[in-house]
C-alpha cells in the first residue's frame, strides 16, 4: 500500500509517525509546498520572530529522519489536482502520483486584506509560515509604527513582539472588544491590561477603513473608519485563518467548515483522509476545526490507525495555548454557549483562571500562568464532571482535590 500525504506540518509529520511507529513499512510520500521539512508554527511568531531560536530547532524531525524511516520527500513541489476515482493526485509539472491512501494535511493560511483596502502595498504582513517570519524579522526595528489589524490571539501574540521588539504598537480591533469571538469579557479585560502595560494602544470598536501607500506603493499611514488617520511603518494583519481546502473541494470532496470527516478522520471518498485545520469533525453535535497543534497531532493519530484498518473512533479533546510577553496562556475545552464565568485568583500578580459554565456544566478554562488550574480543568472537563464554581474558584481549595471528589 502507497500511503500519500499532502501537506508538511504537524499534523503530516504526527501522522507519518504514527503509521511508522505502527509497524506500517510499506511506501510513504510526503507531497509538501514550502521547501523545508515539516516544522512547528507557534513559535515562528514568537520565539522564532524574536530570534530567539533557530530554524532547525522548528523542524518536527530532524530532515535525515525521513530518509531513515523511508519517506520520499516532495518538497517545494504543489498538489495541483486530485482525482478521486482514478486515485491519484497530479504534482506541479503535470507529474502523477498514484495512491493507495491519501491523506490529506493541507493546513490553513491566513486571511488578508483587499486590494482596495491596501492589501497589497509593500510593508503589509500576514503571519503564518517560515517565509511569512523570515520576511517580517528584519522590519520589527526598535522605534518603528506597526498597526496590527486584528484583536484575535494571532493579532495579540504579533502586537506582544512587536513591544518587546521596541516599536510603537497600535492594534485596532473592529469587534467591540479583543478576543470577542473566542474569550469571555474577563479574559479580554485581562489581556487588555497586559497589552496596556506593555505600550500597546489598544482600539476596539474602530474597524480599519484603508491603508495608505507612498509613490512607491509602500505603506506609510492608515486611515480608520472613524476618521482617525495614523502614521505607520509597517501592518501586519491577523484577522483569521480559512481551511485550504481547494484540492478536496475542485475533487469532489464534501466540504462542510473545511474537508467534511467521519469519526474515522474519513473524508466522502473511503481512501481519502483528513487531518489538522483543513479537516471538520463532530464535536458534542457540531461540526469544528480545532486550530491547535493538540487537535492535529490526535486527529493525524487516528487517521494513521484507521488507513491501517484499525476502525479508532477519533474524540476531539481540545485544548490551546499563546505566549504573550511572560504570559503563558492554556485552554482547555471549548467556551461554546457558556452562561456564566468564574475567575480563580492564581499565586501571582499575572496569574488567575477563568472557568466557564454553561448552565451548570463546566466547558472550558483559561488559565494564566497557571499549569494545575489548567491540567486539573482539562481532566475534569474531559471526564465530564463539574465541581460547584464556588468551590472551584475558591483560591482555599486544592485544586487535586477536585479530581478526587
């Protein structure tokens, strides 16, 4: 069995682990766009942007790995068409490569600005690979203007660089508050105060209405939409990411909030699977993406099992992380539909935890520089068990002694 895999992040490298680590010695074929092996994303905004660590130190394996394990990389080389019936997938330069099972790992990328909002003038970023970072480095220059267009935890994570780096920080944010769509108003309170400690001006409520170029159609200023003009050296955009799902889709593949799987990771063709944050699943009656690199690695895991013919359910445990200044930031569940929230004090002045319930039901935790409120959130919400709120937040209680009781 020829096993391909589209795709060259973390969910490709876990799956091909695993398949590996199964047993599995037939034919292997990594297909992937960039011309690197597969490589952590997290850091490239944070560590990685801040020099903090080298390239080599991103890669999943180190690249002699593959060779060692008998994977043929295709790297630099683009998926270009698939056709389902005839089971193979057509390469850059009209190249077919036949497959026995496919897996497809296509990733993300991120969302930009139009072209007539100044999308496309020089000094305007997005983040979110190798080459997104390498370009960026060398402009994050002490005393520069960046507007960071955005109020999501990609747009935090940028602004928090970008202040440690020394430039003057605005972040605008067209919802009424950071973190609208994915956080509770105390968790935006929260890091709100941090960013504001740090220098950043942060504006929310105020949507970006154009960037402005020069002669030389570089970006030298924005204009907000209510009428405030900034002077800028630089943008950099992170309003969200979009599934890659083109290859599955021009194939016929069902499409539903990304590459539609079954809880075998199993797309509409039976030798097809999905995995990381091109694919959906079912997930307490909805279907989701889980944008983490937890959810790539457990779905990849389960894709591997099931081309093996293992037939393993695959249950979404979510959970996530960011690194804002000397904040690290764990989640653990999904704050969906949530009815109240409960703040924990943690042992520090940057620490605490919030708990999210919904109708007495505990779905989710943020926690801030605080490891045991986040470890013991997550077993509790993947076992299904809620302590009283009262209890939970109450900073006298152990939190291990929830697990027991």
């Amino acid at each position: 069995m020829h096993v391909v895999v589209i795709g060259a992040g973390q969910a490709a490298a876990s799956l091909i682990g695993k398949l590996r680590a199964e047993g599995f010695d037939g034919p292997i074929t990594l297909v992937g766009a960039e011309p690197v092996p597969p490589y952590q994303r997290p850091p490239l905004s944070k560590a990685y942007l801040l020099g903090e660590m080298e390239e080599e130190r991103l890669y999943l394996r180190p690249a002699a790995w593959y060779g060692e394990q008998d994977v043929t990389l295709r790297l630099g080389t683009r998926a270009v068409a698939l056709d389902p019936a005839a089971k193979v997938v057509t390469l850059e330069g009209d190249e077919a490569l036949p497959y026995d099972a496919l897996a497809l790992c296509t990733g993300s990328y991120p969302r930009t600005l139009p072209e007539a909002v100044g999308g496309h003038l020089d000094g305007v970023f997005t983040m979110r690979d190798l080459r997104d970072a390498d370009t960026l480095r060398p402009e994050l220059v002490k005393g520069r203007r960046v507007l960071v267009v955005g109020g999501g935890y990609i747009g935090l994570e940028a602004a928090a660089v970008a202040a440690k780096s020394g430039l003057q920080v605005t972040l605008v944010e067209a919802a009424e508050r950071i973190l609208q769509r994915i956080a509770a108003p105390v968790t935006s309170d929260w890091f709100r105060a941090l960013h504001s400690a740090h220098g950043v001006d942060i504006r929310e409520g105020v949507g970006l209405e154009t960037l402005i170029g020069d002669a030389d159609d570089r970006v030298t200023g924005a204009r907000l939409k209510d009428g405030t003009e900034l002077e800028i050296d630089l943008a950099i955009v992170g309003v969200g990411i979009q599934p890659a799902t083109i290859l599955a889709d021009t194939a016929g593949l069902a499409i539903d909030n990304g590459i539609a799987t079954d809880l075998h990771c199993r797309t509409s063709d039976p030798h097809i699977w999905a995995a990381g944050d091109c694919a959906s699943h079912l997930y307490r009656g909805e279907r989701i993406r889980l944008e983490s690199v937890g959810g790539a690695i457990d779905m990849a895991e389960a894709a591997a099992l099931n081309i093996l013919g293992r037939e393993t359910e695959y249950h979404p445990r979510p959970w996530f992380w960011s690194d804002q200044y000397d904040v690290h930031l764990q989640i653990a569940g999904l704050n969906r539909g949530w009815t109240d929230v409960h703040v924990r004090p943690g042992a520090g002045e940057r620490s605490a935890s919030h708990w999210y319930y919904a109708d007495g039901a505990l779905i989710a935790v943020d926690a801030m520089n605080d490891s045991r409120a986040y470890m013991v959130g997550k077993r509790l919400i993947e076992a299904g068990r809620s302590p009283d709120p009262a209890v939970a937040t109450d900073p006298a209680t152990d939190l291990k002694a929830l697990l027991r009781g």
